[in-house]
C-alpha cells in the first residue's frame, strides 16, 4: 500500500478525485442513525449494507466496468453519451440517450451545490467537541462554514495549480487517520468484523421491508464522489484512480467499522466519527478536526473544479450558451475558472447552508441527485454491453442497475424533508439546457447560409471589381461549404474585401482530447479556409494555430444573431446569446482586431 502511495499521480489522485467520498465517513454513519435504533442488528445490517454498496457501485461498477468503456481515457455522462450515439447510429434510442445525458449533467450540477455545503458544515461542527466550546451556537458554526466557503470560492480566480500539490498528501494523510482511528476502535469490538459478510445486508432488508428505503436514503451517502472516479478519469488516467482506490476503500471501511464498533459500545452520540476520535486521541483531537476541515475543503475543490469541467463539456458540445473561461495552468489542461458558475455556485451553497442550517437536515436533501446520476450511469453501461453483447456483463449491470434504482427510490422518500432541493437545483440548468437547444434547432431553420458555389461565383466577381483593403481578415463561419450569411453582409452588401480573406471553422468532435488544423489555400484568388477539429474538452488555442501556418491577421469578423419574436421562449433565448460572450471571446482572439456582425432573425 505504501510504495503505491508514493506514486505521484497515485498521490494527486486522492486530492483531486477521492475528496468527496473519502469525506462521507464524517456525516453518513451519525445521519443513518438519526432514524435507525443502534442495536447490535442494526449496526452490523448497515455496516454490511456499507460494505457491498461500496464494492458493488464503486469497485464494480466505476473501476471495473466504467473505465474501460471510457472514450480515449475519459469519462463522465457526455463521454457514455457520446460512445452510445456513435453505436446507436441513427436508432431511435439516440434522442432518448441524449436527454438521459442532459438529465445525469443537470443532477451533477444539483449535486455540486449540496456536496461543499454538507462537507464543510459537517467539519466545522466538529467543533462541539473542543472542550470549552460544546455549546457554541449554530449560528456561529454557520457563519463560520459560509466563511470558508467563501474563500475557497474567492480564491478560485487564481486557479488551484500553486496549491494542488498539497491536497493529495494532505488526503494520504486523512486516509490514513481514518484507518488507524479505526482499527484501534474496533480492536475493543473486533466481532464487528463478521458484519462484512452479505448475510446481515439481506437480513437487515429482508427483516425491515420496506422500512429499510429510509435506511438506504441516508446510506446512499457513503457513495458520494462515486460518479467522480469516472468523469475525472481524463486529467489522471485510469490506472492511478484505480490504484488509489485499492488504497482508498480499505481507509474507509476500516473507519466505518470503527465507528460501527464505537457506536456498539458507546451508544449512539451525534457525529459518531468526532466522538469516536475525540475518545481515541484526547488532545490531539484538535489537529485531527483541522485535518476534517481542510479535507472537507479539498473536497469542495473538487467538486467546484469539476463543475468548471462538466461547464465547459456543455459549452464545446452546444447545450448551453458560451461562458468566459479564464485558463489558470499553462501545464494543465483541466485548471480552468468560469467566472459566472463560480459565484452562482457560491451563491447557491450559501443558500443552501441557510436553508438547512445544519449537516443532519442537508442530509435529508443530499442523495437524490448522485443515486439518479449513478442509476442514468448503470442504465448507460447496461446499453452499451447489450449492443456489444457481452452476456456476462450485461447480467452485472441488470444487478447493479437495480441497486442503484433502489437507492434512487429510497431517496425518493426524503422529498417531503428538503430532498426536492436537488430537483429543484437540477431543474434550473435543465431549463436553460433545453430553451437553448430548442432555440438553437430553431436559429438553425431561419439561418440562409449561402451555398458555396452561389458564394464562389459572386466573390469572383466582386474581388476582380473592387479594390481590396490590403492584409488578412479572419471570417469565422461554422461550415465553410455553407457560408454564414454575414460574410455575404460583408462582401456583397458592404464590398469590404482584404487582398487575403480567410474563412475559419471550429469543428467540434465526438472525441474529447486532440487538435488537428488544415489550411486549405487558393479555393479562389485571396481566398483561403482554415480549419480546425478539437476534441469537446480541448482547449483551442486558434491565435497559435494560425501563426504555426504564418497567418498574421488584419481583422477578425464574426457573425452576431439579433433575435426577434414575439414568444417568449425565443426570447429567453435571445438573452442568452445576447449575455453569452462572442464566439471569438470564447476563444480568447485578440479584442483590438475583432468585429461583430449583426444579423437579424425572426423567430
């Protein structure tokens, strides 16, 4: 375990991708015994339950099964989208699989509201148990939670890169407090160890029937983070999250069957984690407290920084509006900020810190957006095993996609308690996904782009005819066999033309990573087309790519869509291509050169 751990993308690996769940033993053991009798049934039922939740969901289906169906090394919801279209083809599945893929997006986004929420107040209320300080007010803690949240999001804007060498090594060492805890606690109790057997999940279930849903709703928190393992397989690879995982899930469960074990002999006593330590180590419970916060924090970062990156997978395959996205890594491809997600998404953890005001009430509302991400997961991997025909996996799946719709359901029973938060939180960029799409569909049946041979003709004509405006201008235009009709706004109405005019297309592609460029000179004299594929989470550079092919650029034109309708929805969606930077903003061109082009259309 330990040479494992000096591996440094094994070691980066538990700071930026096992924040979450390796969190979840501080709250999920004291809310699950808000509504269960700490007997000894009970204990090893939910201890067991722990267990194969934890093998089955993370180790089969995230590590196993996941994995090794991602796109060149990625994951994540889009990336399983992605896979399933290209093997679907034009099945009438594809529309269905695509709103899956927006609906698991959108529980992700619901998901990172509540998870730096429930991680921080969770730590911070540790701070009951420093002597001296058992009656400090909620309010205190509150305010003490909103302000570390508040400067963890103010301190996005300098990227994480300076200090993200910190957060594994400080993760290694959470971990490793969480299993000496542990096991010292349950060497006084050492039978708890027989509550990994299956046996006591099925009894617990079979002994509760359909009590046991409201077990399961809070035990759906020891499997938080899960979907992480998957979507941030892009910025490590496989083969260190797979590692650190193995690392990973024995720290884990050796704190939970201390706890299991502490609660067996103590009773039940709030947050069973803090108690348990706070008994073990006496003084040193004060840097171990530290330790939670700073660990709660990494975890938060996690999440936040994964919202960028889900942000901008959104943003490259044009389901939602475009973002201004500042890149804080020159050596990192994933270090970026969105500067309108970070503070909506401060915005909205505050919201949700004073709605709840505790971790024990966000509880009831944390679950049901990860079980239906997770369950969207499973149904995903099911189809793609099915169209692959792999008999055996597909059983798996069948399994696993049960389980995680059992979770689903049981989550489905905190409703009534704050749980329709998270439809609440999913719904918002559910709406904004969905007008955009409709309205882009829409945009595309009024757009008149000029067909390329009607285009040549006419620019014969005029660049033989008129006099040209000496250097290069840069005309982006997303296809350029289907010419955007502000270039012929440009030429045929306006008769400007360069001695040089350079039609550029962006092409995203299904794949996530890789940059190619072709520079087609002479398609007419002065004319030429530069275009450009990327992978849908790349980061274009298109200013470096035009100078490794000697282009030196004049002017850059682009075209802007001025949206008019009557109904309302067309013009929600207006507002949003008008609040949306340009498309030459996006990809950071050069501001002195750049001219927009309005075009109206009638919606």
């Amino acid at each position: 375990m330990f040479s494992t751990l000096v591996d440094s993308r094994v070691l980066k690996s538990l700071g930026l991708v096992f924040g979450d769940i390796g969190t979840s033993p501080i709250y999920t053991i004291g809310i699950i015994l808000l509504v269960l009798v700490p007997d000894e049934g009970n204990i090893f039922g939910i201890i067991s339950l722990i267990f194969w939740s934890l093998f089955l969901i993370i180790t089969v289906q995230y590590v196993w099964f996941a994995m090794n169906v991602g796109s060149k090394g990625e994951g994540g919801t889009i990336v399983l989208k992605e896979i399933l279209t290209g093997l679907l083809k034009d099945s009438p599945l594809v529309p269905f699989i695509s709103l899956l893929a927006i609906v698991g997006v959108c529980l992700f986004m619901g998901d990172g509201v509540i998870t730096p929420a429930i991680s921080i107040l969770s730590a911070v209320e540790g701070i009951r148990l420093v002597p001296g300080l058992e009656d400090i007010s909620g309010t205190i803690l509150l305010l003490i939670a909103a302000s570390i949240a508040i400067c963890l999001f103010a301190f996005q804007r300098r990227g994480t890169d300076k200090i993200s060498w910190a957060f594994g090594p400080v993760m290694a060492i959470w971990f490793l407090c969480l299993s000496i805890t542990g096991l010292i606690s349950l060497v006084s109790t050492p039978h708890i160890l027989f509550a990994l057997s299956p046996h006591f999940a099925f009894g617990f279930l079979l002994d509760n029937g359909l009590a046991s849903l409201i077990v399961l709703s809070a035990l759906v928190l020891c499997v938080t983070g899960g979907e992480a393992l998957y979507a941030d397989m892009g910025h490590l690879g496989r083969e260190p999250i797979v590692k650190g995982w193995y690392c990973v899930f024995p720290a884990l469960m050796l704190s939970y069957l201390g706890q299991g074990a502490f609660v067996l002999e103590h009773g039940s006593t709030g947050t069973v984690l803090f108690s348990m330590v706070s008994s073990i180590v006496g003084p040193l419970y004060i840097p171990f407290l530290v330790m939670s916060i700073c660990a709660t924090v990494i975890a938060s970062q996690a999440m936040i920084s994964g919202m960028f990156s889900i942000v901008y997978q959104a943003m490259t395959t044009r389901i939602i509006p475009k973002m201004k996205i500042d890149y804080t890594s020159s050596s990192l491809r994933s270090q970026i900020y969105i500067d309108s997600i970070n503070w909506i998404l401060l915005l909205a953890v505050l919201i949700v810190m004073a709605a709840f005001q505790s971790s024990e009430h966000l509880g009831a509302a944390y679950g049901l957006a990860v079980a239906g991400d997770m369950s969207i997961t499973a149904f995903m991997l099911l189809v793609i095993f099915s169209i692959k025909r792999d008999a055996g996996k597909v059983g798996v799946m069948c399994l696993l996609l049960g389980i995680n719709l059992t979770f689903f359901m049981a989550c489905l029973t905190k409703l009534p308690h704050g749980a329709y938060w998270s439809f609440l939180l999913a719904l918002i960029p559910f709406i904004i996904i969905m007008i955009f799409i409709q309205g882009q569909q829409k945009l595309r049946s009024v757009f008149k782009p000029i067909p390329y041979e009607e285009f040549i003709d006419k620019y014969h004509q005029l660049y033989k005819g008129v006099c040209k405006i000496s250097g290069a201008a840069l005309y982006f235009t997303s296809d350029i066999r289907s010419v955007s009709p502000y270039i012929g706004q440009i030429f045929f109405q306006n008769n400007i033309i360069y001695q040089q005019n350079i039609l550029v297309s962006v092409r995203v592609k299904g794949y996530p990573f890789g940059v190619t460029s072709d520079y087609q000179e002479g398609l007419a004299e002065g004319l030429s087309a530069f275009i450009i594929e990327a992978g849908y989470m790349e980061i274009v550079d298109i200013e470096g790519l035009l100078r490794e092919r000697g282009i030196y650029e004049k002017t850059i034109f682009y075209g802007i869509e001025n949206i008019i309708s009557d109904r309302m929805i067309w013009n929600l969606f207006g507002l949003m291509k008008k609040a949306s930077p340009p498309f030459v903003q996006f990809y950071s061109l050069p501001a002195e050169k750049i001219h927009g082009v309005v075009t109206r259309f009638v919606m």
